[in-house]
C-alpha cells in the first residue's frame, strides 16, 4: 500500500524545521540526503534519512509514496541543485505538491518555472517580518499569533456546502461579526480568484456553493460558527 | 596652603560645581565652537552678515563719503560685537577652575606643597596658546579698529573678511587637506625661492645696467621674477638684452614645472582625502537627523529590509566594515559608513545619540558571532535601544538574548512555520500574506488613539468605520497589552491603544483623517 508523506529534500537546518513543524500532519516524514551516510551517522532528529542523488528516477518512491496526497519540500542549500531537483520531481510527478525554498528573487522565478507549486522567497520573507516588526508591530503580533502561535485567536477557511442557508444571500446583508464573533477576511471564489470583502466588487456578490470564506475568530465561536454554517477546512 | 592659595582653590571649586555659572559656559561654547548645537548656524549666519555689511562699507568708503551712522555701525557696534565674540571666545577657550583643581588636586595626591604661581602659570599658558593661535590673532586684528581710528589701520578691517574663514566649514576642510601635504609645499617653496632668489639676482646684474631696460632696481628684478615664475607675465617688466631673455626663457620654464607641481600638489591630497571628506560630510548628516533605523551589516537580508524601509518617513543609515558592502549599500542610495559595529569607537566617531536618535538597531549579519559582538556593543552604550538581531543557528538563541536582543528573528524557524501553514491552511495563509503585503491595494494598519480622539471618541461604536468601508479587526490595550479582537460597540477607548484596521489603503487614510477631525458633540 503507497502511502501518504513529508519529503524533504536537504539534510540541513531548513529541512529539520521543517519536518518539526510538519510531523503531525503526516503519518511518514523522510529526510532525503545527497550525503546520506555521513548524514545518516550524524542524525540524532529523530526523522528517517534515505538517499538521493540528482540523476534519481524516482522509481522508489512511485512505488511507495502516495504522490497525490504527499507533498515534497525542495530546500537543498545549492540553488542550482535545487532548481534542479525540482524539475526533476515535475517531470515525473504531475501531480505532487512541491515547495521550495529560494534564497532570492532571481532563484524564485526559475523555481517557479521549474514546476514548484509554491516558493518560499526566504530572504524576502524574512525582510517582510522585520520591516513589520519595526512599522507595524501589532499587526505583526497579531497576525503571527494567528497563523502560528496556539492562542485562541484562529484563522479558518470554511466552504460554503450546498445546504448552507445562507446561499443566494448578498454577502453586504450578513453581519457574522456581530452574530457569530468571526470575521470575514476574504472569499475565494470556485476558480480561486481570491477577492477581500473590502473591496467594492464584493459588496454585490452572492454567496454561492463552494465558495471559500477567509475567516477570523476566537476558537469557540469558530466551532458555534461551523455547526451553523458549513465545513471548516482547517 | 597659604590663605591666598586656599581662597583661589576655594573659588575654582566652586566656579566648577555651580551649575549656573557650568550652563552658561556650556551654552557659549556650544554656540561659538559646537557644530552639532542646533543654534549655532543662526549665530554664524549673524556673524557671517555682520562681517559683509563691515566689508562692504568699507569698499563703498574707499571712494565716497561715508554716512555717519554707517560709519558709527561700522567702527563702533560691529567692533563691539566681535570684541565681545572675543572674549567669549578666550574664557570658553580653557577652564582657568579646572587647571587651578588639577594642580591643587595633583600636588595634594603625591603630597607634595601647592604653589599657586605654578597654577597661574598653567592658566597663563593655556590662555596665551589661544591668544596666539591664527584664527584668535585674525579675530583681534578684526577688533582693532574699534581702538584706533588711524588711516593705516583701517586697512586691518580687511581681516574682517579673514574672519570668514572661522564660519566657513569648507575653508576649513580645504585649509585641513592641504596641510597634509607640508613637507610637499616646503619643497616647493624652497625651490621657488632658489629660483626667484638666483633670477631676480641674474636679471638685474644682465638688466640694470641698461638704460633702455625697465629693471633699474632689485625690487624690480625681484617683482618680475615673482610674475613670471608664477606664470602670470603682465608685461609691465621686460628684460630687453638677449641675456635677460635667455634668463627669463629658464624662469619661464621653472615656473611651468612650480604650477605644475602645485596643481599635483594639491590634487593627490585631494584626492587622498576624498573618501574621508566624504565620511564627515556624511557623519555631519547623520548627527542632525532626528529618528532613523541603523543596519549595521549589510548582507542579503539587510538588503531587502532597506528596500522595504525607504519608503517609510524614516532614514536607515548602514553600519559595515567591508568595504564592499559598504559600497553595495551607498550604491542602493542609502548612507553609509565604513566602521566597524561592533566596536565601541565607531559609534563614538559618529557622535550618535543612541537612545534620542535611534530609533532601532538591526543586527542584520548573516553571521551569530557578529550579531551576539555588535549587540553587546551597542547594549553597552545603551539600555533603552530597541535591537533586532537575525539569527542563524537556533544554538545560539539564548546567546543573543543574553547579550539584549529585544526581539529576535530565526529565518530556518520561519520556514518551518510557513510550511505548516502552507499544508494546513495554504488559502488563508496566502490571504494574510497578501493582506500584510498590500497586494491588492487592502491594507491592514495600526492607527494610534491619541488623547484628543480619546476624548472625541468614547466608545467603539461612535468611530464610524462602516462608513468609510473599515473593517475593525481589534483594539490592542497598552495598559494591558492585551489584543481585544471584534470589540464590542459598547468598548471604551484609551489614549495609547490601537485600533487595527482593515481595508483600501485610501480609505484607511480618509478614516484616520476622520478620527483625528472628529469633535464630540
């Protein structure tokens, strides 16, 4: 039976973050090492390490892995093996979900192009913090606790199911803030055009099956919420 | 101690612990002698005018008659007020109370018997080193009109203009370059010499012997040397023998070679003290802004988070001892010195209030050792200062928390963080990001509830943001720094909480403008 990992390419720093934060979100995280026998010897992380190299193709893990429902993280340091790596998975998987790691904006597009389905521009993100943290330090507080801190603060994403009652309501009518303690940030329609429920466009719009609503809230109106509304994909 | 000694040791004690008479001094010195006192440029400003109305009255005096209360402005209320700059300048020049301490306190420490003689001597002697100085005679040349009218010495006011020099920075900093180069201009002026000595001496024995000849004395020998080797030639003066010419054929060349050598002169020492020019121009910069961001260390992240920065209303100025660096970051059109960051000296040399001026301090080298070295350093100089270090190796965390990082920022961490999001919640997560980025013209922003709006604005209900198409997202409490998030309408607010709101970047604007107007009925 295939099953359904975590792998991460790069033994390093990135790579064991990585797999710290993500090991309870899949049932097998591997660590693939370019240097797997000293890697091997020195691992105390606790994660399986197996071996790579950039000429693989892949014949193990079509074998083993659910490639639909896994997902590969690209952090191998040298950017051109990298970029390398990543168009090697594309090319034998279509169907994989991968993320990969650039050091710049140049290695970000080419990642891009080499078939990555999300980049994390690490310097940029990085920069993107602390500009925040010296201009807008609450907003930086808040949102960090948000996404990653266990406050009881959540974001959610919840899908408008065909039984929702409020189908075919103008979303200018419902005022769930007052009613239900959450905000909504923004929709994100069937074709996964996202639009903010500022904007003027939305002001008009009518909720409609499958649409994805953005919402914030404390944890217990979160659960009040989805046993009114629909599912909350979490 | 004789009782004259102890009654001036006494006094000088107590000159030197009065605040009054220590604020006054202070506040004179800083007018006349600091650049970075905020008024000190109005004073040369003033002086600058006094001295070209006093020189212009005088070229206007040369050929007409002066009115009388020009003339009465000229002699008597200018000269009063450079008399009086004068002696400002000659008491803030050295503390007399401070030399007399220092001998008393000297000879006390050894055991030794205090002479008060020895002590007027040392306050003599500082004295007279002002006295003596150049721009401490020029001053008093500039004076003397104020005591004698004589004709003659009306031609002193022309130091008036010399003065100048004392309030022109430039002067100074061409006068300073120059003077690198001593042992040059010696030379040059020792050959000079030579050849205007031996031309002047060769041109009158071949010339002054000739009627037709203009050269009758060695003045004139010596003034026609002087015009040709510096290669003006008026022509008023010319040798008319062949022997004369040919003479004049070798000072014309000798002069070609002494311009020659003065320009290169003075171009290498310019050149050689480009860089440093430029480093105090750039220092002098610094030390008149109010708030800005310092960076010390300019690597890929510090690049990014300047390109972030420049759009605030606040200057980042860069920190770095590789040259290179340094270089990247003035060619990003930021300001940027070449000084080490982790040492102590380098924020000495710039002259920077760290806890005034500063408004954070990012140690941004991709490097622990260099982050933990330059926040120590600057923790040293100050307590207060906000520090924001990176760090690269999660191992030495608690290294830099040691050292007084107020916050600090682990970018291996972050991944692993936003890769979480990403397989959790991959649409909210890019919907944040796009919100905190500004992406689609929606902008999130803390807006601060001064007392004013404090007291136009009670409640939450009466701010009016569905109006303006804002939504509300919380209100973050100083007293409690807690985050209140979707406050009730019925929400008191502060002066010092936050409201954070979302929405179209312009309507954001339009409804702060609207808080701050807002007048309670």
């Amino acid at each position: 039976m295939k099953n359904r990992a975590a792998l991460i390419f790069g033994y390093n720093d990135y790579a064991l973050e990585i797999a710290k934060n993500i090991r309870d979100e899949y049932e097998n995280v591997y660590l693939y090492s370019l240097n797997s026998e000293y890697d091997i010897l020195k691992n105390k992380s606790g994660f399986e390490i197996k071996s790579f190299d950039l000429s693989d193709k892949w014949d193990e893990l079509n074998e083993n892995i659910d490639i639909e429902k896994s997902i590969a993280f690209c952090v191998l340091e040298d950017s051109a093996e990298n970029i390398f790596l990543t168009i090697s998975l594309r090319s034998s998987f279509d169907a994989l979900n991968i993320i990969a790691l650039s050091n710049n904006k140049q290695t970000a597009n080419k990642l891009q192009m080499a078939g990555a389905n999300k980049v994390i521009p690490l310097v940029q993100t990085t920069a993107e913090m602390i500009s925040e943290m010296l201009q807008k330090p609450i907003v930086k507080e808040v949102f960090h606790n948000i996404l990653f801190e266990s406050g009881t603060l959540k974001i959610a994403q919840v899908k408008i199911d065909e039984n929702n009652k409020y189908i075919g309501e103008a979303i200018s009518d419902i005022d769930w803030s007052r009613r239900y303690g959450v905000m909504i940030l923004a929709i994100v329609y069937e074709d996964m055009s996202t639009e903010f429920i500022y904007s003027s466009k939305i002001k008009h719009h009518i909720v409609n099956k499958n649409d994805l609503f953005i919402i914030v809230g404390y944890e217990a109106d979160m659960k009040e919420f989805e046993k009114m509304t629909g599912s909350i994909c979490d | 101690m004789n009782f004259l000694s102890r009654l001036v040791v006494d006094g000088a004690y107590f000159l030197n612990t009065s605040e009054a008479y220590q604020r006054k001094k202070r506040f004179f010195y800083d007018i006349l002698e600091n650049d970075r006192f905020q008024y000190k440029k109005y004073f040369d400003i003033f002086m600058i005018t006094l001295i070209f109305s006093s020189v212009i009255i005088l070229i206007v005096e040369v050929k007409s008659e002066m009115n009388i209360y020009l003339k009465f402005f000229n002699v008597y209320v200018i000269s009063f007020i450079f008399f009086v700059e004068y002696i400002l300048r000659f008491w803030i020049s050295s503390s007399v109370s401070e030399i007399i301490i220092s001998r008393s306190e000297h000879a006390t420490a050894l055991g030794r018997k205090f002479y008060l003689y020895k002590a007027i001597i040392g306050v003599i002697t500082a004295k007279l080193s002002f006295v003596f100085s150049i721009k401490a005679i020029i001053d008093l040349l500039a004076i003397l009109p104020f005591f004698h009218e004589l004709r003659l010495l009306r031609l002193f006011v022309l130091f008036r203009v010399f003065k100048l020099f004392r309030y022109t920075k430039s002067f100074q900093t061409f006068t300073s370059v120059l003077s690198t180069k001593k042992f040059e201009f010696f030379i040059l002026l020792m050959f000079s010499s030579v050849v205007i000595f031996v031309s002047s001496v060769l041109i009158y024995v071949m010339e002054a012997h000739n009627p037709a000849s203009p050269v009758n004395t060695f003045f004139d020998a010596l003034y026609w040397s002087i015009v040709t080797i510096s290669t003006v030639g008026y022509g008023d003066i010319v040798p008319v023998t062949t022997e004369g010419r040919i003479v004049a054929a070798f000072v014309i060349i000798a002069g070609i070679s002494v311009l020659a050598f003065t320009t290169s002169i003075i171009v290498s020492a310019f050149t050689e003290k480009l860089d440093e020019i430029r480093e105090i121009k750039t220092i002098d910069n610094i030390r008149k802004l109010k708030h800005f961001y310092l960076i010390c260390g300019y690597e890929s992240v510090a690049q990014e988070v300047a390109k972030k920065l420049k759009n605030s209303k606040i200057t980042i100025i860069v920190l770095d001892e590789d040259i290179e660096r340094i270089n990247s970051a003035k060619k990003d059109g930021l300001i940027a010195i070449n000084y080490d960051p982790g040492n102590i000296d380098s924020y000495k040399k710039i002259g920077i209030d760290l806890n005034t001026q500063v408004e954070s301090i990012l140690c941004l080298r991709e490097n622990d050792v260099e982050n933990v070295y330059t926040t120590l350093t600057v923790r040293s100089i100050s307590r207060d200062v906000n520090i924001i270090s990176l760090l690269m190796d999660d191992a030495n965390r608690n290294k830099l928390k040691f050292a007084g990082a107020n916050e600090i920022l682990y970018p291996k961490g972050l991944v692993g963080m936003i890769s979480k999001e990403l397989i959790g919640r991959p649409v909210a997560f890019e919907v944040i990001h796009a919100l905190r980025n500004d992406y689609y013209g929606v902008d999130v922003e803390e807006i601060l509830v001064d007392e004013r709006m404090s007291q136009n604005l009670v409640h939450v209900s009466e701010l009016n943001n569905v109006k303006f198409r804002i939504v509300l997202l919380g209100i973050y409490k100083k007293e409690t720094k807690r985050f209140f998030f979707n406050p009730m309408d019925g929400t008191l607010l502060e002066s010092g909480d936050y409201l954070l709101v979302i929405g179209n970047s312009a309507f954001i604007r339009e409804f702060e403008k609207h808080l701050h107007k807002k007048i309670r009925t």
